[in-house]
C-alpha cells in the first residue's frame, strides 16, 4: 500500500498542485510542503506561482487571501472549519458599522480578516510589513486598525501613531501568561525571550525580540551567541526552529492554568489525510462571494504594492 507522503506527491503531479504551509502546521505537512512561510511569504507565492491549483495548508483567510489575488486558481484549503478567533470576533456588519464611524479615517486591516472585511478596507498589513505599511501612510490621517487589538497597540506604541482599535484578539497569543513568564525569565537570565505581537501587552514588556513568525524563526537561525529561547507563540514553529538548530535549548512560554493554549486548533485541523483527500477531489474550493471579490482585493494589492516599494494613494474618506 502506498504511504500517505507518496499520494501526496502523486495527486500533487497529478494535477501540477503546489502545497503552502505555514509554520503553525504540525511538521509532518510542514515537511511535505513545497514552501513553508508566514503569512506574507505565502500570500505573495500564491500570487506568484503559475500552478492552477494551490493547496493551503493553514487557516481559512491565509486561502482566501491568495484567491483574491489569484481568482483564476484553485485553491484548497482542507477543512474550512480552520477558522481564526481574530475572523470570528469580526462579522462583517458590526465592523462596517465602527468603520461608518470612522469615515476620515485609513482603515488599516490585519490580513486576519475575512475577505468580506477586507473589502471594506483600505490596505492590510500582516505582522511582518505592518510597519512599512504603516509608515507610508500620511501622518496626517487617522488609523482605524482591527481586528487585532494587541498587535495595534504595539504598533502604535512603536511607531508613535495614534489609532482606533477593534477590540479582537488571538484567542492563542492572549493566554500566554506575563506572570509566569516573567518566573521563567528569572529562572532562565541566559535565554532570549521571542514573542509574537499578537500577545498581550504585558508579555510583550518582556520579550527581547517581538516579530512575525519569520522574524522570530530567524532569531534563532542566526543568532549563534545564544543557546536558550523562551518563545511566546503557537508550537508549530518549533519544527524549523529545531531544525535549523538543533542544539539549542527552546522552551514555550507558559499560558495561564494548565491547557495546551499554545496550539492554535484550527491550524492544527489539518492533516495529512485531509490533505490527501483534497487532492483527490480538489475539494474544498476556497469561495469568496461574488461582491467582495474585487473590493476585498483592493487593501491587499495596496499591502503588495508598499511591500515592494511601488507607489499608492489613498481614498480621502469611506462612502460605504
Ligand atoms: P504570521 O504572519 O507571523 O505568520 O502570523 C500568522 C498568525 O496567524 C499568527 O497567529
Ligand atoms: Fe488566528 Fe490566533 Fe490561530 Fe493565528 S494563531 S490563526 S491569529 S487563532
């Protein structure tokens, strides 16, 4: 009988499939990937690659992103149910009405978003170029930034800018526990602490490098002085992260009380056998509905377009 791996690689020929992971993914669908990134590195594979079909190994928005650059594609994601709590807190009416709130403002939209929100978005950021896009945006104008709290109030701390905040947060990066990290630390003075901005404001008080999932891998990859990292955020990472360094010492940040709180479930929904049964039957089609099909692409080509240094306006108010 054939192995699961060995399907894989043959319904990915089959039908000249490419497969995205992000680091969240358990490291067995890491390892079988072709390309394994944070959010922004898959958006813009997806975008660039020429394969008709593309199977996102990650969550919900991560597919719907590269279909609303890509709308031609194929795109698989293989449960649908991997949601995000940051897309869940965030329904579309409710976020249109604190938008109509904010009229003058530049809304500026997590990529942790529905497409449905994004098209009623000026441009989105993810944590990795949050604050290229941040800065080119005319200090005269106001921010309107969701559904992340915690990742806004860092990059307004930052980068000095007052903004509006949607009140949403990663139900993952918020149990991490401040208290008893600040104990770790204590008990580890030699190791680093790496944190994702999505984590409270009183974990980030303590971490010595605060950054997207690839800011945070290549802490480790390159920083060769230091043997110990305390990291706050989701256990996928650790598969490349032990990999590219297999001698040093990585301890997970704890969470509050006693729960496997650093996994996020829907990341973990995928599988291997789900994967497999995607390729079988190109099914589930990641859909986005015909009206925020354009308009939902709209913040992230202007996203695209500051990352890679090419010009953008900006609409003087939201008539929606
Ligand atoms: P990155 O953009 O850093 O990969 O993060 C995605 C995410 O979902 C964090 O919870
Ligand atoms: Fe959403 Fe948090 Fe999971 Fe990332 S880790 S997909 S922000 S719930």
């Amino acid at each position: 009988m054939m192995s699961l791996e060995a399907e894989i690689l043959e319904l990915k020929k089959k039908h000249n499939a490419v497969i995205l992971a992000h680091y969240y993914e358990d490291g067995a669908i890491q390892d079988i990937a072709d390309y394994v990134g944070d959010s922004l590195y898959l958006a813009q594979l997806g975008e660039k690659l020429t394969n008709p079909v593309i199977l996102l190994a990650g969550v919900v928005f991560m597919g719907e992103s590269v279909k609303l650059l890509s709308p031609d594609k194929t795109v698989l994601v293989p449960d649908l149910a991997a949601g995000c709590s940051l897309v869940d807190t965030s329904p579309y009416e409710r976020y249109l009405e604190w938008r109509r709130k904010y009229p003058e403002a530049i809304s500026v939209t997590y990529v942790n978003s529905s497409a449905a929100v994004k098209s009623i978005s000026d441009v989105c950021v993810t944590s990795s170029n949050a604050e290229k896009i941040i800065g080119a945006i005319p200090q005269d104008r106001m921010i309107a930034f969701g559904p992340d709290r915690n990742l806004g109030r860092y990059l307004s701390k930052k980068l000095n800018r007052d903004m509006i905040f949607w009140p949403g947060s990663c139900m993952v990066h918020v149990l991490f526990s401040a208290r008893k990290l600040f104990e770790l630390k204590q008990q580890h003075p030699d190791a680093l602490v790496l944190a994702h901005p999505e984590s409270s404001e009183a974990v980030l008080q303590y971490a010595n490098v605060i950054g997207a999932t690839s800011r945070l891998l290549k802490e480790v990859v390159e920083n060769h002085a230091v043997k110990k990292f305390i990291v706050a955020t989701e256990d996928g990472i650790f598969h490349q992260m032990r990999k590219a360094r297999p001698e040093v010492e990585l301890i997970q940040a704890p969470a509050e009380g006693s729960c496997a709180c650093n996994q996020c479930p829907y990341m973990k929904m995928n599988t291997l056998e789900k994967i497999r049964n995607s390729l079988r039957t190109l099914e589930p089609k990641v859909q986005i509905p015909p009206e925020f099909m354009e308009s939902g692409r709209v913040p992230l080509d202007r996203m695209m377009a500051i990352t890679e240094g090419r010009p953008v306006t900006w609409p003087e108010r939201f008539t929606k």
